[in-house]
C-alpha cells in the first residue's frame, strides 16, 4: 500500500510540475533559488564575480588559477538548481576541466526532461581577449554523450566567437543541426542581472529557444542586415511587419511579446 501511495504521489507531484510550467517566472524560482534571496548569497555571489573580473589582468604565471575562479563561480550557480544531486569538477589534462551537474530524476519538469536531460555538461573559459572557437565547440561536443549527457553549456568572458554558421557559432549549430546535441553559451556581463533577481533556468530556456528556432529558421536575411543574430532579425522583422501594415498595433504588440517571452529581451531594449 506504501509503495502504491508513494507512485500515486509521485504522478501527482509530476503533473503539478507539468501545470505549473508555463506560469512563467514564479515557476523557474522553484527550479533555481534566484540569488537575490538574501545579503548573504548576494555578497558570495557578487564576491565570485569580482575575483573572475580581477583575474582578466592577472599574469600568466596565474592562468591555471584564472580558469579555476570561473569554475568556482560555474559551481555556486549550477548548485543553485533544486534536487541537484552533483555538482562536480572533473580534471582531463593540461588545465582542462569540465564541470558535470547531475540533476535529480525524481519529479522534473518537461523542458528538463524532453530538452536538457539529468546531466549538464558545463566549460568555462576565462581568456580576456580569446572567444569560444571551433575547437572547443568540437571538444565540448565529444565530451558531452561521454559523460552520458546531451546538453552543454559555455561559460566565458567574451562568448562565442564568430556569427551565423561561421567558426565556433556555426559549429554549434551544424552540430545541433546533424547531432541533436544543443550547445548555448553565457558571459560573464548576460550572467550578472542573476544578481537583481534574474533567473538562470530562464535564461537557459531562452538560449535553448534561440538555438533551435535559428537552426530550423529558412527565412531569408534582411536586405543590408546580414548575419544578425537570430532574436535581434526576428524583432526588425516584426518591426517591418508593422511600419508595412502587414499587422497592426495590437498584433505588432502581442507578437512582440511572445518573441521576448520566448528568446528574452533585446539587451538594448
């Protein structure tokens, strides 16, 4: 009778969660505690980001130390998730460490089931003046069904170098493209507004909607606007849309609401 009770509470847990998923950000705060909860996480927090800003002009005697304070600070966030069960860093070679955060099964919500899996497979890169290249999209694309996982993350100071399908942005999408294997990537600056309350599941949904729509995006560019990124066209279309009349005030308004609810705002918006 216990066992059946526990399944019967499990189901019901897990239909809730399924409920409850679109209710938008109060949801995402269950799934990953904001770091605005209280002074004490906000100082830790704020204290990570300062020592990782710090290290950019430290001399390269210290790099094996560059690359472990962007962890530390990787670490405290992934920690963060609820029913995490790992996180952990595992050492390759030369420097060379990835973080694995290993969620728990009990209970998950869709995206994490259908989109992100029990495992993430996080590299941090802390180079001042070097972005994320093809080569370490490649490495960070064997690594992650090694490990038993089928999502990535990138976090650095400069992001993913190159635009379009071009060097290590086009490499992430030919691989998710041919493989199925999403790879988003986060700086330093997009992770700093966790700090007001923003919310990092949140943002990894909307990496994950921006790296699936632009991969199975055919449209054509915009005359003299080519190679923009992906959430920055859609908003000038929808713009051109609405300067044409093609649609009006009020669907120029819903429609851009649901691309910002779906991909986030623009940073200059």
């Amino acid at each position: 009778m216990m066992n059946k009770m526990n399944l019967e509470q499990f189901t019901l847990l897990q239909t809730l969660l399924e409920q409850c998923e679109n209710s938008g950000d109060e949801f995402d705060n269950i799934i990953w505690k904001p770091v605005n909860v209280d002074s004490a996480t906000i100082q830790e927090f704020d204290q990570h980001v300062k020592v990782v800003e710090e290290s950019k002009d430290w001399p390269t005697n210290l790099n094996w130390k560059k690359g472990r304070v962007l962890e530390d600070l990787a670490v405290f966030l992934f920690e963060r998730f609820s029913g995490v069960v790992e996180v952990k860093k595992n050492k390759r070679g030369d420097n060379e460490t990835d973080i694995e955060t290993k969620l728990s099964d009990k209970a998950l919500p869709t995206f994490i089931k259908e989109c992100i899996g029990l495992k993430i497979i996080c590299e941090c890169k802390n180079y001042k003046s070097k972005s994320i290249d093809v080569g370490m999209v490649t490495k960070l694309a064997e690594i992650i069904p090694d490990r038993g996982s089928r999502f990535g993350i990138f976090i650095s100071i400069n992001g993913m170098g190159g635009y379009g399908w071009r060097y290590g942005e086009g490499k992430r999408k030919k691989i998710m493209y041919s493989e199925k294997i999403p790879i988003i990537s986060f700086t330093l600056n997009e992770l700093k507004p966790l700090r007001e309350g923003k919310n990092l599941y949140t943002f990894i949904q909307e990496k994950y909607n921006l790296l699936v729509d632009d991969v199975d995006d055919e449209s054509a560019e915009l005359p003299n606007e080519s190679q923009v990124e992906y959430s920055k066209r859609l908003h000038e279309i929808i713009e051109h849309f609405y300067k044409c009349e093609l649609i009006d005030h009020t669907q120029f308004k819903i429609i851009k609401e649901n691309a910002i609810k779906r991909y986030g705002s623009l940073h200059n918006d």
